[in-house]
C-alpha cells in the first residue's frame, strides 16, 4: 500500500508546514493548529458545536491530535484524519449535552453584515428554527447536510474530507432531509396547535 | 450518480424549508482573538499534557459519579474537584477554600500529577486563593444546579481574574510557541502575494526568537520568499543547508528549487 511521506501529508494546497521530525510521531499538535485552525473551527460548526462551546471542542480536537498523533498513518488526507476527529468530539458533545441542566441548542453561526433591525430579526429566527430542525440530527449527517444545502459543497467534495465513499454522503444526506422534513412537520403541528388555543 | 438537487433549488421542497435554507448563514471564520486564546491554552496543554489527559477523564467519570448518587455532599465534593482539574490546566492558584478541600486537592495531585509536575502542583495548592479569582466556586457549591454545566467559561474566567503577577507568568509561560506559529503563520499568507513580507516577518521572527523551535517551518518559509523573488543565489545556497539537513527536508526544498528554475 502507497504511503504518503510526511511532507506530501501535511503539505496540502499551498502547505509550507514543518515536516515532523520524527514520522513516528506524527504531526505536531502545534502546526496542527497553526495550519488547520479555521478548518477545525468551521468543521465543529457543521457538526452542531454551539458558539459558546467552539474553543473548548476545538481544544479537545487538539489535544486528541496530540495524545493520537501516531496513529496517523499518512494514509488518507491529513484534513480528513482531523475531519474524523472532529466528529468524534462533536458526538461526545452531543453525549454529554444530555447531562447538562440547560437546554442543549445546537448554534448556527452569526451573520456580521446587519442591515435592519427587522433583518436581525428574520436572521435571529431563521437561525433558531433551523437549529431547532437540525438538533436532533447526528453531527455526521448534520456535517454532510449544512456542507451540501448551506455551504454549497459537492458530495465528492464532502466525501473526499469526511473518508467515506460518495455513496455514503448520499445516504448521510437522505437521512438527514428526512429527520428534516420530520422536525418541520412538528414545528407545523406545535405551531397549528399554538393557533388554535 | 450525480449529486441532488439542493433543497434550496429544489420546487418540490416546502418553501418554509427553502426560504430557512436561502438566509442561512454560513460558519463563522475564527476570528484573531479566539485563534489567541486557543492557542494560549494549547501551549499551556502541551507543557502539562499528563495532567490534562488523566483530568479530562476523571472528569467524566467525577460528573457521573454525582449524577448517579446525587446528594448535595457528594455534588459539592464533585463540584471542587472539577475546579481543581480545570484549574490544573491553568497556572494560577488550586482553588481550596478550606483545610478539607486543600488536602483533597493534594491528594488529587499525588493521584494525577507525573513526577515532573508534581512538585508545581503542590506549591500551588498551597498559595492563598484570592476568592475574586473563582467566582464560579462559591456560586456553584451554593447553587448546584451549576454543578453539570461544565461551563466552558470557567477556566477563561479563572485566567481573567488571576493577580497581575500570576497573569505576567501566564504570558511568559504560554505565548512562546504560540507566537512562533501565529507570527509564521502570517509570513506564510503574506508568500502569496508579498513574499519582501513574508521574508521581513521570518527576519522578524529570528531576531525575536533565536531558541525558536518551528525552525524548520521558519527556513521553509524563507526559501519559498527568496524563491518567489528570484534571488537565485541565495536560495540556492539555502536550500543547501536545508538539504544537508537530509531526509525530510530534502523533497521539498528540491520541489521549490525546481519551481524557481521553471518560473524564468
């Protein structure tokens, strides 16, 4: 099996990351962060992770890389290798939501550009209904549906950085518009329920 | 098979459904200050990493324990010692309000603590605990409906409210390596379009730190600038000591020599 030496891992697109010295090691938790940062971050969000819990969950990922850095095989895209971990620690998240007191309220992120206060308005609403509709998907099929109907990547695309054949992101997607469309219809029945009080 | 159409093209889906999915906003790109503070507590992790570890899962298994047993005894036992293994990532004092609660924090550090850290650790159960600099403590032990929320801003508050003198060594402890990959980190986007920047950014960079440990990524960074500039002569010549480095360095120090050539 071809493996992949360290320098042609980590130097993805325009790369001029450190190779590690040691290729048992594996990469660096450090040039993993300072390399991928914004991919972690915007990763976590996909999957769910809510805003005031984005610097813990990319830190867990971090510290995850760096106690698992050897099992880094140069194998699959390092992206990818992150990727998974990424999904890991959002399913803990996920987990230990269930003990938390509050409500756990997966986050989309926030809109910068603000026209109106009517426009904050719609956006603040849009943003909790389609959080509403997406909490109870899991952070993969949540991942494969926002990176396809919202960021508007290819499911070649969203297959090449989650590992997985295409044919699964096709599954992933399909089950997650059908827990959609599911959450829609109770957001419908609770809010023809509203009404008629 | 070729890709669906998305839901938001798509006039077979509910319009509610495409309306929520054409205002969605997309993800937020991590912005400088929280890229900081990540990065501070990664340097900190990395300079404790027995600790962290072994305090990530006896917090799991602390925060079940109280689920399972409740009872405000066990809770406020439970509730101090997730403090103490917050604080444990933290350099500042171990949060210890009474002789009690010190001893089991000391007991906590023999149980976790590698024998290169112990020692620290120790000192620090023993240094006075400002009550300012806990504030989640007193409230949590009062209110243990907090007690499970494992609050991801504790431990931000914790450094926030921290003396000035523990806060100054926090600096110094932490931002070494951070700052070595932040300040690489920008010579490296600056090659694209600037590489005179990127190549006074890696001068930057020597002068600031000459113990530097991202070495390598700093001689990478170099050697792509001069290549980018053309300045043949002495990409050459550094591309030479980076290939008598051997190894590693060689592919790609070869492939940036090459692209030079070509670039004529």
């Amino acid at each position: 099996m071809h493996r992949r030496t360290v320098e042609q891992a980590l130097a993805i697109e325009r790369d001029v990351a450190e190779p590690t010295a040691d290729r048992r090691t594996g990469p660096e938790a450090a040039l993993v962060y300072a390399e991928h940062a914004e991919f972690l971050w915007r990763s976590l969000q996909h999957m769910g992770i809510r805003e005031a819990d984005l610097e813990d969950a990319v830190q867990e990922v971090l510290v995850v890389v760096h106690r698992r850095r050897g099992s880094y095989n140069y194998e699959c895209r390092l992206t990818t290798w992150l990727f998974g971990i990424c999904l890991r620690v959002a399913s803990r998240h996920r987990r230990r939501a269930y003990f938390r007191w509050e409500r756990h309220e997966a986050e989309l992120p926030e809109l910068i550009d603000h026209h109106t206060p009517e426009d904050q308005l719609i956006e603040h609403r849009t943003k909790a209904t389609l959080n509403r509709l997406l909490s109870g998907l899991r952070p993969e099929h949540r991942a494969a549906f926002v990176l396809f109907e919202i960021e508007g990547q290819s499911c070649q695309d969203i297959a090449e950085l989650s590992g997985v054949p295409v044919g699964t992101i096709y599954s992933r997607l399909h089950k997650a518009r059908q827990l959609v469309d599911r959450a829609l219809e109770r957001e419908r029945l609770s809010a023809r329920k509203g009404h008629d009080r | 098979m070729s890709d669906p159409i998305r839901l938001v093209d798509d006039p077979r889906a509910p319009s509610e459904l495409r309306n929520l999915l054409a205002r969605a906003p997309r993800a937020r790109a991590l912005d400088p200050t929280a890229r900081h503070r990540i990065g501070r507590r990664l340097a900190r992790f990395l300079a404790l990493p027995l600790v962290l570890t072994v305090g990530l899962t006896m917090k799991t298994a602390a925060a079940a324990l109280a689920v399972a047993t409740g009872g405000l005894v066990v809770g406020a036992v439970v509730i101090h010692e997730v403090q103490v293994l917050r604080a444990l990532s933290v350099p500042l004092p171990i949060p210890s309000h009474s002789a009690t609660q010190r001893q089991r924090a000391r007991a906590m550090v023999e149980r976790v603590a590698s024998d290169a850290t112990r020692r620290e650790l120790l000192e620090r159960v023993e240094m006075p605990t400002p009550a300012a600099a806990f504030p989640d403590a007193d409230t949590a032990v009062s209110n243990p409906s907090l007690a499970s929320r494992g609050s991801p801003a504790a431990p931000r508050k914790l450094a926030a409210a921290a003396p000035a003198s523990v806060q100054s060594s926090i600096g110094v402890q932490s931002s070494g390596l951070e700052l070595e990959a932040a300040m690489l980190e920008t010579a490296r986007r600056a090659l694209a379009t600037s590489p005179a920047e990127a190549l006074a950014i890696v001068g930057e960079h020597r002068a600031r730190f000459p113990r530097a440990t991202l070495t390598s990524e700093r001689d990478l960074i170099q050697l792509d600038a001069l290549c980018r500039m053309q300045r043949r002569a002495e990409a050459r010549q550094l591309g030479n000591l980076l290939r008598a480095r051997g190894g590693l360095y060689a592919e790609r120090v070869d492939r940036l020599l090459e692209k030079m050539d070509t670039d004529e």
